[in-house]
C-alpha cells in the first residue's frame, strides 16, 4: 500500500496548494478500459443506436464493456 503519495497529497491540499480533486482523479479514472486502440473512462452515455449496437455485440459473444467502447466509437 503506498502510502506516502497519499498523505503528501492531503498535505497539499491542507496547504492550500492544490485541491481535493487534484488528487482524487486518479481514482476516478480507475474504470479505464482500452478496446481497439481507443480508451475510455468511467460509465458512458449510449445513445439507442449505440446501446443496439451493444446489444447485438454482446449476443454474438462479446463482452459488454468492450462493446460499450467499440460501438461508442466506431458505431454499429
């Protein structure tokens, strides 16, 4: 467990120097995921014809996730 990079960020925003989401970002980011050579962050927005597109992905074999990235960015 590291801690140090921890306490000397809260130590920072202590401080004034920086602020919270400073260093709570990377914490955010821990749901990245990389299909396809794309990246994507976090819980995305499907529109219907992207959630369709999942849809078929996923009964064709293909896990969600990936095919939540690969539908957001190239489509059906």
């Amino acid at each position: 467990m590291k801690v140090m990079p921890l306490v000397a960020a809260a130590t920072l925003a202590l401080s004034g120097l920086v602020t919270p989401a400073a260093y709570a970002a990377p914490a955010q980011q821990a749901d990245c995921r990389t299909y396809s050579s794309v990246s994507v962050c976090g819980e995305l927005t499907l529109d219907a014809t992207q959630q369709q597109c999942v849809t078929n992905a996923v009964g064709q074999g293909m896990t969600e996730r990936r095919a939540e990235v690969e539908c957001t960015a190239f489509g059906s």
